[in-house]
C-alpha cells in the first residue's frame, strides 16, 4: 500500500505529541504505550519527534518544547520535523492534554488496522506463489495472526494496568533523576512553603485568603515573581482592584529595596534612583503579564487566559487577584451559588490549561473575633474548599492587635519573645537602610489535597512589599514560641 491508502490518522498523532509535549503525564503516557510503528508514517515529522520524545524520555530529561528543539537539533533532524513551527504548532493544537489517551487509542487502533491489512497482504502472496502445501495448516496458521493483530485493538474506555504502570514508572523516575529539591512543579520561592506543595503543579486551584490589608496581595506579587525568575517563564497576574502601573511600583519596590510610599509619592534621593533603575532592569527580563480590568467578568478571565497560553505554550502560573469581586453574566440570585460556578470554572481552566492557578480570596468578619482563621471563614461559599487544591490562610499578629484583638491560637504566645523579635528584625540589616517594620507572618496551609497541612512562617516588609523566609534559627524560635514543633524534614 502507498502512503495516502494505509490507514493512519495524522490528527490523532499531531494530538498526541502536543499533549506529550506540553503535559508531563501525558509524555509518560505516550512514551509508555506508543513506539514508532505505531505512527503511520503518512507525516515523517511525527516520528521524528516522537523519536525525539522518547530519547528525552529515556535520559530522564524534562520534556517541553525547548529540549524537543535542542534534541532534533543535536540529532540533525530540525529541518526534517518541521522546524520549530511544526514543534510549536503540534502544541498550539492541543485543546487539553488530558484527552491523550483517546488520541493514543485512535492511533494504537490504526496501527492494528496497518499490521492486519499487511498480514492480508503477505496471506495472499503466500497463497499466490504457490506456498500452500497444507490447506489446514496454511488456515489455521492464518487464522492464528490475524487473531493475534486483532487481540491488540482497544476495546472500550478502561486503561491498562501494564501500560498505565509503566507510564508511573517514567514519570517517578524522571521526577526523582531531576535537580529539582523535592520541586515537582513551580517553584514557590520559600523553603517551607515547598517542602508542603512540592511547587505548584500543573492543574491545581490554590486559594490564598485572609482579612483585607493583611497582605495578600503582597504575597502574590511575590508569588508570581519568584515563579518566573525561576522558571524564566510566563506568569499571568488578573489584579481585578489595582491598575498594571500600581501593581508594577509594588513589583519594583520589593525588587529594589525601596519604599513603596517613597516611589508613590516620587521623594526619592539618589541612591533610591540608583536602585530603583536597577530594579526596573531586573524587571524587564521577567516574563509577567498584567490584565488590570476592573471587576473581571469570569468569562473573560478564561478567554484570556486562553489566548496567553495559546501565545505563549509554556506559562507556568496564573494569579487572580481576587475571587470576591469577579462576576458572572449568568443571572443566579444567591450568591453561594454563583462563588461555586466562579471556583468550578476556575478549577476547570486550570486543568484544562495545565497550568496552576492560585486566586485570592477573603476571609468573612468571624476571622476577626476568633483571631485565627479558619477554613469556615471563607467569605460566601463552601464550594471554595470544596474546589481548591491547596487553601492556605493567611494570618498577621500585627493586624490584629491594630484591631484591638488578642492574637489567637497561631498568635505569640510569648509576649517577651516577641518584643525580643521586634527589636531584632529593626536592628537588622536590612532595616538598616529603612527603619520600615517587618512583620512576622503565618501561612496556614489548611487544605492540601496531594500534601500534608501546617503553618509556614515568614517575614513581611511591608514598606517593600516583600515576602522573606527567616532564618532558621529565627523560624524554630518563632515555633517555640507559638507552641509549635517543626518536623525533623521541616529543618
């Protein structure tokens, strides 16, 4: 048979190998259950990717668009697969990874469709040059591989444990041979907080919620910063209350070191400037993308996030900044219902775009009397906890004393302690060039459906809008005197 009359569906394979290439689980899945047979061979690029994908796979490195590149390149077989348009086009067409394995059925089932219109082929051609001495034998033996083509087809939606075992194996380890620290996902920038989550994986909804001015907003720039210095990476950030331009000065404040009322209000000497142009460089070379539309309709958040990742196939974080105020065009009058359609949906972008995506959100009043948040204090809806992933809760002592408030059960318990702690985070260095205060803050990791739960202590500046780990010395004093143990792996 020529090329055009075999059977082969080039769709399916071009699918496979957008998946394989964008998704890690999907590439254990390919590499696991497809070999280069089992394309048709009507498009040679696709085996030579595929070729590609399963050298990676094999010296258990990652698998993305730009080692797919290198290894074609290393290999002398770039022009020949399409060049880097093909690559980024085989990725461009994939909807969702995670339909993979029907694509990988479609192209399993043509292979068997191949091999059994072959083995006609080669039965007849017996039959025509006269190699049939036997008729019972020649039957029988016929009948034998055909069967045997025929036994290898899919026969419904179950997966098989051997294949699906061995896609396990691949990705365990792969994940276990990478540099990563214990880091399968996006790294998170602090000690603790990846010691949890393990970075941010692919697919997750992660909530960040607290009283308003505790500092989420803050914590979140940081987030998406570190993720993107990182990975080098595309970040999306929605800020739904503040303009790109208010954003960016919180961004330049932390990275430079420089009073964020000092930049707002443009009082700076020259070393602030000298700084600050520092900052503005360093910034430039992050990949961050801002959308600063007020009040976003939920639909449009998914729209647009769609379009970053169809542009740019590797973003590796999307931050909403924040869940409260995002709004639905459907007309539901309670609005529990609505925050469960927003969390729903949210949850259903990122599993389709295999990215993480963490959404701030509020804490109701109640937070205020006890002092201590708590997953029931989630503003408007149970769906919230229900949906998310991860939910962590942010809590700042300092708060809540502006409030009047006694610091609850995450709270120092030690008041000397504190005061102790006060006085040297303001003799330390860095407060040395500013005497801004830093503020001590949990992170309560309340809800960690793949991890295990916890408190993260960190330091805030707020005059910088920066987020620091604390040393380790200062961490386990901290614990103390929280009443806390830190875990043996913890330090």
């Amino acid at each position: 048979m020529d090329k055009k009359s075999i059977p082969g569906n080039v769709d399916a394979e071009r699918a496979v190998l957008g998946s394989a290439i964008m998704d890690d689980t999907a590439a254990s899945l390919v590499v696991a259950s497809l070999t280069e047979e089992s394309f048709s061979g009507k498009d040679m690029r696709n085996i030579l990717v595929f070729r590609a994908l399963k050298n990676l796979s094999e010296r258990k490195t990652v698998i993305e668009t730009t080692s797919i590149i290198d290894e074609l390149i290393n290999t002398k077989t770039l022009n020949d697969a399409g060049g880097t348009e093909y690559i980024f086009k085989l990725v461009d067409g994939v909807i969702d990874p995670d339909n993979v394995d029907h694509y990988i059925t479609i192209v399993q089932n043509q292979a068997v469709l191949r091999d059994f219109l072959n083995c006609t082929a080669e039965i007849g051609e017996q039959y025509q040059n006269g190699e049939v001495t036997d008729i019972g034998d020649f039957i029988s033996s016929a009948t034998q591989k055909l069967e045997g083509i025929a036994a290898r087809r899919s026969v419904g939606d179950f997966q098989d444990a051997s294949v699906l075992s061995e896609a396990v194996r691949i990705k365990i380890e792969n994940e276990s041979n990478f540099a990563n620290r214990g880091i399968t996902g996006v790294d998170t920038g602090y000690r603790r907080l990846n010691l949890y989550t393990h970075g941010w994986q692919k697919g997750d909804l992660i909530i960040l919620a607290a009283r308003p001015s505790v500092g989420k907003t803050a914590f979140a720039l940081n987030l998406a910063l570190k993720a993107t210095k990182s990975t080098g990476k595309p970040v999306a950030f929605f800020s739904g209350e503040m303009s790109s331009e208010q954003v960016m000065k919180r961004l330049l404040s932390a990275t430079a070191m420089v009073n964020s009322e000092s930049i707002q209000t443009g009082q700076l000497n020259a070393r602030d400037k000298q700084k600050i142009a520092s900052g503005i460089e360093e910034l430039k070379k992050t990949k961050l993308y801002f959308d600063d539309t007020p009040n976003p309709a939920l639909g449009d958040i998914v729209v647009k996030a769609r379009k970053l990742k169809a542009a740019h196939p590797d973003l590796c974080l999307i931050l909403i900044d924040y869940l409260n105020i995002i709004r639905t065009e459907s007309k539901i009058e309670n609005r529990s219902l609505e925050i469960a359609l927003i969390t729903s949906t949210l949850k259903e972008m990122a599993r389709t775009l295999h990215v993480p995506v963490i959404c701030l959100s509020q804490l109701n009043r109640n937070a205020d009397e006890s002092g201590t948040p708590m997953l029931s204090n989630l503003k408007e809806s149970g769906a919230i906890e229900q949906d998310a992933d991860i939910v962590m809760l942010m809590y700042r002592k300092d708060y809540y004393t502006s409030l009047g408030q006694k610091s609850g059960a995450r709270g120092f318990a030690n008041s000397d302690f504190s005061k102790k702690l006060e006085e040297d985070l303001k003799n330390s260095k860095a407060n040395n060039e500013d005497k801004g205060s830093v503020s001590v803050v949990d992170i309560a990791v309340a809800k960690n459906r793949n991890g295990r739960t916890g408190v993260i202590v960190l330091l805030f500046q707020k005059s910088y809008s920066r987020f620091d780990n604390p040393a380790l010395e200062m961490e386990q004093q901290i614990a103390a005197a929280e009443g806390r143990v830190l875990e043996v792996e913890d330090e």
